[in-house]
C-alpha cells in the first residue's frame, strides 16, 4: 500500500510539473530566452525555478509570504513547492495534508488529486468531494472524470457518470477503452442505445474486455441486449458468452 500511495503522489508531481511547464511554454516560432517562463524583471520568479530545477522546494516555501505579490509564474511554482514537500517519505499525514491545502491556496489545483488519494482509503465521500472540486478547475487530465465517473456509475447515477465519462474522454483525447467500457453501461442504462452501441463496439475491436462483457450478459439491468437491433450484430457473440462457463 505505501509503495502504491508513493507513486499517486509522484502522479500529482508529475502532471503538476507538466502543466506548469506547458504553460509557461514560450509561443510557437518564438525562440527560447533563459528563464522563458519568467519576466526579465521578474527575479523572485526565476529563484524560484532554479530552486525547483536544483531540488530545494523547501527554501522556496521558507522565503514564500502570503502577503506579498507574487506573478502567476512564481505562484505555480511556488505551488508546485508544495506539492513536492507532500510527496516526500518522510512526513507525517497531517504536514501531507497542510501541504496539500497550502498548495490550494496558492491555486495548484491539481493538489485536489492528492487530496482525493490522501482520503481515498479513509474517508470515501471526502475524497471524492476533493475530486469534484477538482473537476470543476476543468483539469486537462482525464483521471479525474474516470474515477469519477466510474463512482457515479457504481451508484446507479448514470446521468452524472455520463457527463463526467464524456468529459474524460474528451480530454484523453483518443484510446480510452475502460472509459468507453462505462460510457457503454451508461447509456445503456440511460437508453440512449446507439451511442451505447458505438462504445461497445469500440470496446470489442480494442479487445480484452470477453470478462466484463460475459458478466454484464448476465447482469439483469442488461437482460435482451442481444435483441436489440443496435447489438443485432453481437448476437452471436453475447448469446455464447451468456451460456459459456
């Protein structure tokens, strides 16, 4: 379990960083300065990066005061600080946790995700609180929406798990074979049965699902699927794997 929650927080790193990075990214066709992410002028901002780039988070949170001005750069990073203090082995839950809450304030929101994998084991409904929170930042990172939508779908709420599944694989921009997977159960469910049939249909071509499907022809919410004339053509199919052991 340690090793796992270990690497959830590297995951909140590393997609922290990457979006930092992608937005402090000088335009297209413009060639890169030193410092591109920073003004010229700006030196609290460039200290910053190079305390980021050299490993020492910790002397930007001790020089960090929120009464001060900072530009949006420095707050980034002054967030992505934060984030990289709560990662670290040696803390205790509640400095992860003022970390995480610290990062919020200076709006890292993707500390939201560390929240969500902080509470995820003891406290269900807080964590997913965090995460929708986080979903209304309208994150470029499928994760979020998945883990809610799949939350949503296991509560029989499938007009929310649909919004949120739609919105994660918006995001992923292409291959998402486990969100298509939900997004089929959704609609099903919802009877909205062609766009249902086009995720199952992208589900059986990516392959690797014959377990999950076997089990849903045998779920009562899904008795008759292969009548309908939106599943004609996995008749065959459903009707074996229905009565295979």
């Amino acid at each position: 379990m340690e090793g796992t929650f270990s690497m959830q927080k590297k995951y909140v790193i590393l997609f922290s960083v990457l979006i930092t990075l992608a937005m402090a990214a000088p335009a297209p066709g413009i060639a890169a300065a030193p410092d591109a992410s920073c003004d010229d002028s700006d030196r609290i901002c460039k200290e910053f990066k190079h305390l980021l780039e050299t490993e020492h988070p910790e002397k930007i949170i001790a020089q960090y005061d929120p009464t001060l001005h900072y530009s949006e750069i420095s707050l980034r990073y002054i967030g992505i600080a934060f984030l990289q203090l709560a990662s670290k082995d040696d803390i205790t839950p509640e400095q992860e946790e003022h970390y995480y809450m610290k990062a919020l304030e200076v709006k890292q929101y993707s500390a939201y995700m560390g929240l969500y994998f902080f509470y995820a084991d003891k406290d269900e409904e807080k964590a997913l609180t965090f995460l929708r929170e986080y979903a209304k930042t309208k994150p470029d990172d499928p994760v979020p929406y998945a883990i809610l939508g799949k939350s949503e779908l296991n509560r029989k709420h499938y007009d929310l798990a649909d919004s949120y599944l739609r919105e994660a694989k918006k995001v992923a921009h292409g291959y998402s074979p486990r969100v298509d997977w939900m997004l089929f159960q959704a609609n099903y469910l919802l009877q909205h049965y062609q766009f249902a049939s086009e995720m199952f249909e992208s589900v059986v071509a990516q392959g690797g699902f014959d377990k999950e499907i076997k089990a849903m022809t045998r779920d009562p919410r899904f008795e008759g699927i292969e009548k309908r004339p939106e599943f004609e053509r996995y008749h065959g199919m459903l009707n074996a794997l229905k009565t295979s052991n």
